[in-house]
C-alpha cells in the first residue's frame, strides 16, 4: 500500500510538471479553476493500517476562497487464539480473541486565504463533519464463556482548521494545519455472554448512548498536487 501511494504522487508530480512547464513564473496555484489532490497524515498514523490517512480533493472558486472535501478510511484487524488452563484443572483449547473494528469519517470545508499571491499563505476554514465506526469483540470470559460485543457509533458535528501552506513549486504544496472539532453522536453497544461448548446465551446487556463533545488537539499534515 505504501509502494502505491509513492507511485501515485510520482506519476501525478510528473504529469502537473508537464502540464504547467511554461508557468514557473506563478508563485502557487491559488487562482480560479484549479482544483488539487490531499493527501494527509495525523498523529496517529499508522503504516500498518493507515489509521489517520485522509484524502482529500480542493477546488478554488477564487483565489481566497476554495472547498475540500475528504475522507478517512480506518480498519484495524487483531485475532489471536487462546488455550486456556487455570489453577483449578479447568482448559480450553482454540479459543478465539478478535478485536476488529472499521471507522469513516467525512470531512467538507470551505477555506479562505489571507494572501494567495505568495508562496507562503495562511488559511483558515470551517464546516461540517460526519462520523461513523463499528467494532466487534470477542474474548474468552471467566470459565468456559465467550463474550460478545458489538457497537455502532455515529456522529455529526462541525470542524475548524487554521494552518500554513507553502509553495515550494507553482504545482506542488506543503501544508500543516491545526483542527478543532465540536461533535453530538449516538451508539449502540451489544454485549452478550454465551456458554463455550453448548453456545446457549448466559447473559444480554444492550447499551443506548448519546455523547457530545469538543476536541482541539489535532495537527496534521499533507501535500497538495494542483492541476
């Protein structure tokens, strides 16, 4: 996954430089018509699974003002299996532990630039969010049970972002960015105990919740190809 993404910037690098050869005089891209391909990174980016990625395209509808939308695509797979033997004589053999869980979110931001004439420009930009994330969990449980859990979250809020971006070619960017994000959601979490060998349901719990909340503490950054 890392080779294709190389790959990709390499060959959408090469295809703007020929594109816009005769234009070295620009100092960027930030004018009326252009759009651009994202890619960014987050704190928490992994190379394993990606967690943190985001795509994104832009459009500028003027110099100072342009949209973005982007998405981000999180999966992370852990399954083991347990053989199990405790102080009283009690095992078991082949026991499955998975932890896997699957998240997206969708991002549409409008953004506005203070000086697009430079190679160096401050912006600043807010819009709406969404969420969505499902995990799925499965343990062994005290003598001879499994434990199930399943929960679906969703959620909708707003994002802020405030950052830099620099032109080191007319084509190309660098940025980093600071967000802030207030957001209302809702789960469900279903959680139930089942006897190991026979599989007969022991307990049922079922969780309805609703959640609000802010959070301020997220830099990112990423690189911009303009066509």
């Amino acid at each position: 996954m890392k080779k294709i993404i190389i790959a990709l910037l390499i060959i959408l690098s090469s295809a703007c430089y020929s594109q816009k050869s005769g234009q070295d005089t620009l100092q960027n891209s930030l004018y009326k018509g252009s759009w651009s391909l994202l890619f960014e990174i987050g704190g928490n980016f992994t190379l394993r699974n990606f967690t943190g990625l985001m795509i994104a395209a832009k459009t500028h509808f003027s110099p100072k003002f342009a949209i973005r939308a982007g998405f981000n695509i999180s999966q992370s797979v852990n399954n083991q299996v347990l053989d199990y033997k405790d102080y009283y004589g009690y095992s078991a053999s082949n026991v499955p532990i998975n932890n896997n869980s699957l998240s997206f979110t969708l991002l549409i931001t409008p953004l506005y630039y203070f000086n697009p004439g430079s190679r160096v420009n401050i912006f600043i930009g807010i819009g709406p969010r969404a969420d969505y994330s499902h995990s799925y969990y499965e343990d062994y449980y005290l003598d001879y049970y499994l434990r199930y859990t399943h929960e679906d979250s969703w959620g909708i809020g707003l994002e802020g972002v405030a950052g830099v971006e620099v032109f080191p070619l007319h084509y190309l960017s660098i940025f980093g960015e600071y967000t802030a994000s207030a957001t209302f959601g809702k789960s469900i979490t279903k959680d139930a105990v089942k006897d190991y060998y026979s599989n007969a349901l022991q307990e049922y719990y079922y969780y309805h919740t609703t959640s609000s909340g802010l959070r301020a503490d997220i830099v990112r950054f990423g690189l911009s190809l303009y066509f």
